[in-house]
C-alpha cells in the first residue's frame, strides 16, 4: 500500500535521515534531484531542451540538482533563477554554485519584466520544470510569482514537469492557489502527500510519480505511523 504523508511528516523524514542516521541535507537533495532527472530523461528524453524555473528555497537546490544530471545527459539546459543567491538556502547556495562553476546557462530574472522575458524564450519543444515553491507553501502565491505561473501555464511548451509538488498547491489540503502550475507530470519525494488525493488538486498534478532521497524504509514506515 503506497505510503502517505503529510508536511509535517516528511519534514520529520527529512529531519530524522539527518540526526539519526547521518545523512546530510545535501546528501538528500543530491538524491532527490538526480533521481528526478532520471524520471524526466526517461519520459522526455533522451536528450531534449528545458528551462528550470527555481525560487529560493530547497524546492531550487532540487531543480540545480535536476538542470545538472540533466545537462549531463546530454539536455540543453537553461535556469531561471527567480530569486537573488544571496537568498538562497544554504544547501540551495551549494548547488547553485555548481550550476555555475560548469558554465550551465542561468538567468537571474528577480523582477517582472526578467520572468517575462524568460517565458517568452520558452519554445514549443522545451520540458518546463517547476522548482519554484515546494511543500511548505500554503496560501496565494504573490506577485511577481503568480504572472509567472499564470504565463508558464499560458506558452506552448512540451510538458510542464513539477518538482515535490506543482507550486501553488498546498500538499495537505490539496487547495490550489489561483495560480498553480499544472502539470503534465509532478515527481513527488519520499511518499505522497495527504493533499494529492483531495478533488481540487486533481486539475494541476497530472501523473504523480514517487522519488526516492533514500531515507531507510523503516524510517518512512515509523513516521507513516505517526500523528500527521
């Protein structure tokens, strides 16, 4: 039976893989990132074009994680990086610098008028993926974000790929925001979450498919049994 957890409860997966077994933050996101990749290469590829849409947190060290393997394998590869590196998290900062260090293609476009100019460079063939906001969302995302999501809905595009959750969905609830990237398909970590199977969130996942971190099972199953 597939594993279903809320927020809180893959936080404290996150939390427990690194107190109590050691496992640090970049060694989860490294894991996260190259797996999802994988998925995305095995979907869209071999090969391809994508644009990578990151905000500023963790969600962002994701898609650094991703825009990498992916490059590797053999995609062109842009990022838009929606938020300054200084406000990036610091597992965030690490990928992102070595996005940089490889010369991969990176706008910085932390205004309206940068994310509309990257949207309209998205082309017809291009795999969109979404790093821009991650679980811990809840709410209405706010302005310059909400455009954006609105105009990657909008642009001919192959697929729109969402990372851990389509930004703009809230994970327990499964309530989307008025703007809400909908997917063609959303790699999700760890286990699903509570929200997923909600009605309203049925019209942005598009197929959902579970990544690992590789966080021990034993650690997924404890944590499923708890409170949410």
């Amino acid at each position: 039976m597939a594993i279903i957890l809320s927020r809180d409860q893959v936080r404290r997966v996150d939390r427990l893989a690194i107190e109590r077994y050691g496992m640090s933050g970049l060694v989860l996101m490294e894991n996260a990132g190259r797996n999802a990749a994988e998925l995305i290469d095995r979907e869209y590829g071999p090969g391809g074009s994508g644009v990578v849409f990151c905000g500023g947190g963790n969600n962002a060290g994701d898609g650094c994680v991703i825009a990498r393997h992916l490059s590797n394998n053999g995609w062109l590869v842009r990022v838009v990086m929606t938020a300054a590196a200084e406000k990036l998290t610091p597992d965030t900062t690490a990928n992102y610098g070595i996005i940089c260090a490889m010369g991969l293609d990176i706008v910085s476009a932390p205004d309206a008028a940068l994310l509309s100019d990257a949207v309209t460079a998205i082309e017809a063939d291009d795999v969109v993926v979404d790093a821009l906001l991650g679980t811990g969302f809840h709410g209405e995302v706010r302005s310059p974000l909400a455009e954006l999501i609105h105009a990657v809905n909008a642009v001919p595009k192959r697929a729109a790929v969402a990372i851990d959750v389509p930004s703009g969905l809230d994970c327990d609830t499964g309530q989307a925001s008025t703007a809400t990237i909908r997917a063609d398909l959303t790699i999700t970590f760890v286990a699903m979450k509570r929200g997923f199977l909600e009605e309203p969130a049925k019209d942005t996942l598009g197929r959902v498919v579970v990544a690992e971190i590789g966080a021990p099972i034993a650690l997924l199953d404890e944590v499923a049994g708890e409170p949410a």
